[in-house]
C-alpha cells in the first residue's frame, strides 16, 4: 500500500510540474508579445502609400494632337535638308552672341522638324532611339537659346546636326553613303571639343573619324575621279594621327571640310546623273567600279 502511495504521490507531483511549466511558457510568452510595438504596414501597403493630397506641383501642358497629315518622302527630304542649313545658321548666330537672330531661326526650325520620319514602320532603317535622342536634343537647343547658353547650344546644334544628317541618307539619298554625313558631324565635333579644350573627347571623336573614313575609302577610290578626293582625305587623317597640339587639330577642320564638299560632289553628280528630275539619289552605271 504504501508503495501505490508513493506511486500516486509522484505521478501527482509530475503532473503539477509540468502544468506549472506550462502556465511558466504561457506567462513568458505573454510578456514577450505585450513587449512587441504594432506591427509596421508592409512595404506598397495602402497606409505608405502617398495620399492624394501628396502630388507634385507644377503644371504640364496638354499633349499636341496624335495625328498628323500625311507626308511624302520628297517632302520631308525638303524639310530636312531645309532643317540641315537651319542649323549651320544657327551655330553661326550662337558664335557670334545673335540670340534673337538664333531664336528666329529655331522657330522656323521647329517648324520643318514636326514631322519626322516613322521608324520601323515606314522607314524601318530609322532607329526609334534615335529620334527620341533628336526630340530631346530639340527641347536642350530650346533651352540653351532661352538661356543664352552658348556651349550648350553648340552642342545641342551638333547632336541635332549628325542626326538630320543621317535622316536625311536613309530616306531619299540613296547614292550618298551614311560615312559621309557621319565625318562630317565627326569633323564638328572635333572642332567643337577643340575649342573647350576637352583633350579626351577629341580624342575619342578623332579615333572614331579615322574608323569611318577607314570603311569610306574604298567606296570613295572606286568612284570615276575619286582616286584624287581619297588620297586629300587620307592625307589630312595621318596629320589629324599625328597632331600633338590642340591646334593644330582645330587648324585641320577648315580642311576636311573642303575635301567633304570635294567627296559630296562625287555622289551629287552620281544623283544628278540618276534622275535629273531631283528625286531620290541613286547610283548610275558610269560611276559604278571602274
């Protein structure tokens, strides 16, 4: 008997035990959580999000209208090459400190450059990149005009250049190589970065002047008498090779761009031979590989 009471006596003991182990666990858990702040809303939760109240001041204007009349090739090409002297005006207002005269000009430049080619669509050789470039480039030459900022104006109408130069190859210039546009925008470049003094984007521009010229050659010397404007322009690129002083490269500019007009009248004869009538320019037999 006493046995079974010492039996029972220790089952009860061991179950107190663990009841007051488990109200122990319950008590300590309690404080723990009572301890806890309010849980914080998740990240994207409607309470972080702003309220209408928190929107960003200054107004926008509307949007122009999505359509727009249609326009030929031959037209926009009118318009670009229009838009291509606009810009030449342009730099030369900028140097000489014409801000009103430089302003009339853009707007008239403004004007010639709403309708741009469609990329991919109807001119899928277009990239669409590159007219967002242009489109920035545009609201960066309005900007710099308004402030009378003339370096970056210079380079807004440098970007703007090489851009309509190379629209204006891709839709109707077909004889013309998009090289030549490309030294050309290269050229003003250089002298653009000449004269601030940037060494290293001179650089770079003059590497990527004598790569070009090194893919136009040989289009170039198997033109009939253009063994002759090959030779002038490599000559002028081992002296931009060989140039130590700034400049002496800026010296070079008026140079390369008499032996551009000299390979531009290459491939202008080439469209004048080709449709007289002036539409797109296009390649004859008679200037074909000799």
């Amino acid at each position: 008997m006493k046995g079974d009471e010492m039996v029972t006596r220790g089952t009860t003991a061991t179950v107190i035990g663990l009841a007051l182990l488990t109200l122990i666990g319950f008590m300590i858990v309690s404080q723990l959580l009572g301890a806890r702040g309010p849980e914080q809303p998740a990240v994207g939760s409607a309470q972080s999000r702003p309220t209408p109240g928190n929107k960003p001041q200054g107004a926008i204007s509307p949007l122009p209208p999505a359509s727009k009349s249609a326009q030929d090739d031959r037209q926009m090409q009118t318009d670009l090459a229009r838009a291509q002297g606009l810009i030449d005006q342009m730099m030369g207002a900028v140097a000489a400190n014409d801000w009103v005269g430089a302003q009339a000009l853009y707007a008239e430049f403004a004007r010639k450059t709403e309708q741009l080619p469609a990329p991919q669509l109807h001119h899928p050789d277009i990239s669409p990149v590159l007219q967002d470039f242009f489109a920035y480039q545009v609201v960066q030459l309005e900007r710099s005009l308004a402030g009378q900022n003339g370096w970056q104006a210079a380079f807004a109408l440098s970007q703007l250049g090489g851009i309509v130069g190379e629209q204006r190859v891709r839709i109707g210039a077909r004889g013309l190589p998009p090289e030549v546009p490309r030294l050309r925008f290269l050229i003003r470049e250089i002298e653009l970065w000449g004269q601030a003094g940037d060494e290293k984007m001179l650089r770079v521009r003059a590497v990527a002047l004598r790569d070009a010229w090194r893919d136009l050659q040989p289009v170039v010397t198997a033109r009939k008498n253009g063994v002759e404007a090959a030779a002038t322009f490599k000559a002028l690129v081992a002296r931009l090779s060989a140039a130590e002083q700034i400049q002496e490269v800026l010296a070079l500019a008026p140079e390369f761009n008499r032996a551009l007009d000299q390979m531009d009248a290459l491939f202008h004869r080439t469209a004048r031979a080709a449709d007289p009538g002036g539409s797109a320019a296009r390649p004859t037999e008679d200037d074909d590989d000799e």
